[in-house]
C-alpha cells in the first residue's frame, strides 16, 4: 500500500530534480530574465521541499526555515524587478 510517507519522499524527489533543472537553467540561462526567473523557482522549490521534510518527520520548526526561504524569494523578486525596470538597486 502506498502511504503518505512514501507520497512525500516521491514529491521531495520530485521537486529536488525540478530544482536541478532550474539551476542549469540559472546557468546557461539565455538571457538575464531566465536567470532571475530560475533562481526565484530554486528559492520556492528550496521552501517547499523543507516544507514537506517538516511534514515528515512532524516538526513545525523545520518549517520556519521555509518561511525565510519564501521571504528570499519575494525579496529576490522585488529587487530583481526593480533593477530590471529603474536600472538600480537600492531602497
């Protein structure tokens, strides 16, 4: 029988190889907008794989890590777009 256990080692496995996928993305990305489309998903696929370890082993600190992996990500967005519409980083 399949259990829950073993549904969230297969969508762990599942997200780990997406992420690998992104990072050659990241890489050899064509242009800059790839790039920084690449490393946002990294960041989310990063947050929701320890998301799911959190499910695994039933412990909502684990979680916490995630919460600052998505807070990276949206920081990442925001700035990235900032500097792709103004040409500057900063506050």
């Amino acid at each position: 029988m399949f259990e829950f256990e073993d549904a969230i080692l297969l969508v762990i496995a599942a997200h780990i190889l997406t992420g690998m996928i992104y990072a050659l993305r990241l890489l050899l990305g064509p242009s800059i907008v790839d790039s920084i489309l690449a490393a946002d998903c990294i960041s989310i696929d990063a947050g929701m794989v320890l998301l799911l370890i959190a499910l695994y082993y039933r412990n909502s600190m684990i979680a916490l890590g995630a919460l600052f992996l998505f807070l990276w990500a949206f920081a990442l967005d925001v700035f990235a777009s900032k500097y792709l519409v103004k040409g500057e980083v900063g506050i």
